[in-house]
C-alpha cells in the first residue's frame, strides 16, 4: 500500500514546522549573543576607565611625594651648604 497524497503533504507540513520552530530558536539564540557580546564590550570599557582613573590618581599621589622629597633634599643640600661658607 503507498501513502495517500493526504500523507505525504501532512508529513511534509509537519517537518517545516518543526524547522520553522528551530530557524527561530537560532536567531533568537544568535540575538541573544550579540546582546551578551555588547555588554560585555560595556563591562571591559567600564572597567578599562576606572584602570585609567586609578592609574592617574596613583600617578599624581607619586609625583607629589617625589617633589616633597626632591624639596625636602635640596633644602638640606642648602643649609650645609650655607654652612661651610
């Protein structure tokens, strides 16, 4: 006995439905990834700036401590100077 056309076409409904069902999973899936991949690009930018803030606080913090030693030495350099004239 060979299928009915009945058949045929009720299997061949089925079978694009169910990948129409899956095409959507995937653009969904992909969507879905490309939304993860841009907050992640936020998060290393986030992180990236507060890098930068940190890195210029020390730097400054740094470079005034070497100019307070830098006085602080030439001024005893003055005195002993003055001192043996």
């Amino acid at each position: 006995m060979r299928p009915s056309i009945i058949v045929k076409a009720g299997l061949t409904l089925l079978l694009s439905g169910a990948t129409f069902v899956f095409a959507q999973t995937a653009k969904e899936d992909m969507k879905k990834a490309g939304q993860d991949v841009k907050e992640a690009g936020k998060s290393t930018g986030d992180a990236g700036k507060q890098t930068g803030k940190a890195t210029a606080k020390t730097a400054k913090k740094a470079g005034k401590k070497v100019k307070h030693g830098t006085n602080k030495a030439a001024s005893k350099v003055e005195e002993k100077t003055r001192d043996k004239q």
